[in-house]
C-alpha cells in the first residue's frame, strides 16, 4: 500500500515528540555527567595543589555546568 503526503505528514508529527522526549530525557544524565567530571577533576586538582578550600571543584563544577547549558541551548536554537 502506498502512503498519500497527508499519512506521511501525520507519521511525522506523530514522531516528533517522541524524538523531543529522548532528546530532552537525556538532559538529566548529560548534567549529572558534567558535575561528576567536574567533580573529580577539581577534586584531584585540589589534592594536587595542597589548596585549603575546594577552588578547583567548585570552579569546575561550574564551568562544566556552564558548557553544557550553552550546548543545550545551541542544540534548541537549532531545531
């Protein structure tokens, strides 16, 4: 059987949230990642370096945090 313009258009619509869904559920893990990674290296780079207060985690938390919003909102912009 061959699908008329107007199935296809609905096929489509049908799939769009469903790519929105898995695209967005993997926010979560992406910004948990982010802290992780940042996290340890910055908890490894204030062992290094001997410092009192944790500068290095906090800062690369952040800065990890910071990265992946701006690619979050460069991948939303582009859609």
């Amino acid at each position: 059987m061959v699908k008329t313009d107007s199935q296809k258009n609905s096929l489509k619509k049908k799939q769009k949230p469903l790519k929105n869904y898995l695209q967005f559920s993997g926010l979560a893990f992406q910004l948990l990642a982010a802290v992780l990674v940042g996290y340890w290296i910055g908890h490894w780079l204030d062992e290094k370096t001997g410092t009192s207060k944790p500068w290095y985690t906090v800062g690369l938390m952040a800065v990890f945090i910071v990265a992946t919003m701006v690619r979050v909102i460069r991948e939303l912009t582009n859609e």
